[in-house]
C-alpha cells in the first residue's frame, strides 16, 4: 500500500466516524424534543426513560434485574 492509499483510507475511516457522530448528536437531540414534548403534555419523563429501558432488555435480564431489586426492596423493609 503506497503512502498516498494509506493517507486516503485513513482519511475516509476518519470521515465516516466523524459523519456519524454528528448523525449520532442530531439523534441524541431529537430524542431529548421527544422527550420534552411528553414533558410538556404532563408526562412521567422518568417513568417513560425507565419503560424505554426496560423494554429494550431481554425477558431474561428484566427478571433478574426485577428479583434483585425486589430482594434489596424486601431487605430494606419496602
């Protein structure tokens, strides 16, 4: 690979990260107006981050999480 390939490669790996973090950025703000619009209708904004979360676990997962968390709960007397 001569010099000059190496330098284009390198450029367009560059390129093609730095694409996609201001991609990834316009996302992050549309999510964040999303999540703001619900606020401004009167919703939970914790509740539905917590529901967004919980929906994108496996079932497997979401039970563990869900008897370690009733386990601390039942320790601390909740």
């Amino acid at each position: 690979m001569t010099t000059d390939t190496t330098g284009k490669e390198l450029r367009s790996f560059i390129e093609r990260y730095e694409t996609l973090a201001k991609e990834k950025s316009e996302i992050v703000d549309q999510q964040k107006d999303v999540l703001a619009e619900a606020k401004a209708r009167g919703y939970d904004t914790a509740a539905l981050r917590e529901i967004i979360k919980r929906r994108s676990m496996s079932p497997d997962d979401l039970a563990e999480r869900d008897a370690v968390l009733e386990m601390y709960k039942s320790a601390l007397g909740m």
